[in-house]
C-alpha cells in the first residue's frame, strides 16, 4: 500500500508542476509581449492538465471507496 501512496504522491508532484508551467509561462509571455496563440495554447493545456487531475482524483475516491465498501 505505501508504494501506491508514493506513486500517487509522485504523480501529484508531476501534475503540479506541469501545471504551474503552463499557468505562469503565459503570464510571462505575456508580460514580454509574445503573442496571443502561444498564450491561448498553454491555457489549453493547463485546462487539461486541471481535467486530468479531476479525474485522477474521482478515480482515487472511487477506488478508495470500493477499497472501504470491501473491508
């Protein structure tokens, strides 16, 4: 069970910084003055970088749950 908690804390930590990443490259980009497409494709991603998360998070409550309803 605890390689389970590290690979999920792991995966957090990855997760976390692509989305730091893709949220302050923009501002940054911005700030210089780098045009509009490059910002809105790094918003993209940072959009998908949040669903993705979400889902890895419903999934873990569910496994969790299944795990619990088991026990």
């Amino acid at each position: 069970m605890s390689e389970i908690k590290e690979v999920i804390r792991v995966a957090g930590m990855i997760l976390l910084g692509i989305f730091v990443v893709a949220v302050s490259v923009p501002l940054v980009l911005a700030a210089a003055g780098v045009t509009l497409g490059i910002i809105g494709f790094l918003f993209h991603v940072a959009v998908v970088v949040i669903k993705v998360a979400v889902m890895l998070a419903i999934g873990y409550l569910i496994l969790v749950g299944v795990r619990a309803v088991l026990r």
